[in-house]
C-alpha cells in the first residue's frame, strides 16, 4: 500500500461513521498546486466533496467582509490571526500547512540574472527594464524591500502589479515583464516561465499560509478532517515538492 493509499484508508476509518459533507473552502493561491493533488485523494478517503474559490488576499479580504458564507479559509498566518480578532474566525482553529520564500522568475528561455548576494540582486532591480509583483504577501514585502535596498526611486517606474488573483507567473510567461516576484511555490512550476532562485537569504521572508475554520461554519468538523489530512506526513511531501516546507 503507497502512503497516499495507507493515509486515505486511515481517514475513511475515522470518517465511516459520519456522513458525507459538501466543504467549502476560500484559499489564497501560494498552495493551490498541492492542494488540487490531495483534495482528490482525501475525498476518495472520505466520501466529503470540497468546493474552492481560489482567488487572491486582496480579493479573499473583500469576500468575507461582503459576508460570504465558507466552511474554511487557507490564507497567510497573520491574516487568519487578524481574521480571529475580526471575529471572521474560529479562535484556536488556525493551523499551519506551509511556508514559502520569495522567488525570481523569467520568461522561459530568457537570460537568467545572478541574484544569490544582496549586491547581485540589486543591480538586477536596477539593470531590469520591467519587473511583476502581486497584491499579496510577497507583493507588500516587495515594496518595502526595494526601499530598505534603497533602489525605490529607480525601480518604482518599472513595476507592474498584477490584479488580485491574477498570478505574477501569467505577467512574465506573457513577457509583459522582464522578470518577476512571487512565492516559491507560484513561481517554481509555473507554465512559460523560467524559476531563477529565491531571495538572498539576508533579505528573504518567510510566509506561513495557514488555515481557519470560519465563525458559524456548517461544516466545521469535515472542515477539520480536510486540515488533518493537509498537514499529514504524504501531504508535506506533496508541499515539498513544489519548493515549500511543510507546518
């Protein structure tokens, strides 16, 4: 019996004597990949169905504060943690699933710039003619980095913002940017582009993305059961994969 196989048999146990549950999920898109691999497999488990609204923080924001009902939000730690204090939700309930850096992408088959020393990376910032970021995590610590790099004024004609839920990837496989900044995991794999190499370490964040049960949640227990199954030994080697580390 494969991993995978053994970790599905052991949640449809514990889930033989509930019945099926439709779960509706709000996630950011930092682990969307990994996530579309397991849900399959934990529904097969399970007999629960999962529904997803991937979108982008700015837009995810927005959604709960219109008063859009879900069972689950996966999102960056300290935006659940302020979702608690929201009273959005569910106190206790946040659970880490994954932790990504930041990483430069290029269009594939383009030069890829030297960026392993704070120096190097700032003379890409400087030399590159246009440059992608997002409205998330990475996109807020972005900004602030081209101004603790003191390289704002240069660079700030050269940026392009990609829409909430529109990935930095789709701006550089389009080439509409020389190169790109996005998390690990959205710009590693991403069709037409090119993974350069994350951050100079003295200069990297760590994002955490995390999950929440939502205040009122219909589903709160099968929400659970999906948390369990995402952050289990299988599902860290799925997040691995894609440049992530697990919890």
């Amino acid at each position: 019996m494969t991993p995978f196989a053994a970790a599905a048999a052991g949640l449809l146990l514990c889930s033989s004597m509930a019945s099926a549950a439709e779960i509706n999920v709000l996630s950011t898109q930092a682990t969307e990949d990994t996530y579309r691999e397991l849900v399959p497999q934990f529904e097969k488990a399970t007999g629960h169905r999962v529904t997803t609204l991937f979108t982008g923080t700015v837009n995810v924001k927005k959604r709960l504060a219109d008063g859009e009902s879900y069972d689950m939000i996966i999102m960056a730690g300290p935006d659940i943690d302020a979702l608690v204090k929201a009273g959005k939700v569910m106190p206790g309930s946040r659970v880490d699933l994954a932790k990504s850096g930041i990483a430069l992408g290029v269009p594939k088959g383009a030069p890829k710039p030297y960026i392993s020393t704070v120096a190097a990376l700032k003379m890409t910032l400087l030399n590159a003619k246009s440059i992608g970021y997002s409205t998330g995590p990475s996109g807020v610590y972005f900004v602030s980095l081209i101004e603790n790099l003191g390289v704002a004024d240069e660079v700030k004609r050269k940026l392009k913002q990609t829409p909430s839920g529109v990935f930095v990837g789709a701006l550089i496989a389009n080439r509409e940017v020389e190169i790109g900044f996005q998390q690990v995991s959205e710009i590693a794999t991403f069709p037409g582009v090119d993974f350069v190499a994350p951050l100079p370490a003295e200069v990297q964040l760590t994002t955490v993305f995390s999950s929440g049960i939502i205040v009122g949640a219909k589903e709160a227990n099968a929400a659970r059961e999906l948390v369990k199954y995402l952050t289990s030994p299988q599902a860290g080697e799925a997040f691995k994969k894609r440049g992530m580390e697990p919890g």
